[in-house]
C-alpha cells in the first residue's frame, strides 16, 4: 500500500511533475533531438523518484 504521509505525498507531486514535463515536451521520445532527450531524461527521473519514494515510505527510511 503506498503511504500517505505528508513526506510521501510531497514525493509523489515531485516525480508526477518530472512526468508531465516528459509529456508536455514538445517531442516524441524517439525523434533525435533536445526536446526529445529533455523528454526522456525528465520521464526517467519521475519514474525513478517515485519507485525510489515508494521503496524509501514502506520501508521506513527517513531523508535527512
């Protein structure tokens, strides 16, 4: 179950604005050019800062 701590909820907003960043780009991921590389890149982070927050809550890991 995901937490719903005040810490978790601020990881969440975080990682679902690197993704819509990832959405709103004006580039498909796989066209060859910066937008599409800011896309991914931006895509990549959100993902990973939520499966990082998710993994940190329900193990009790505290950031400093």
């Amino acid at each position: 179950m995901i937490p719903r701590s005040k810490e978790a909820i601020r990881d969440m907003v975080i990682s679902a604005g690197f993704i819509v960043i990832s959405v709103i780009a004006p580039a498909p991921p796989i066209a060859l050019s910066f937008a599409a590389n800011i896309s991914g890149v931006s895509l990549g982070l959100g993902l990973g800062w939520l499966i990082k927050s998710i993994i940190d809550h329900i193990l009790g890991v505290r950031g400093e």
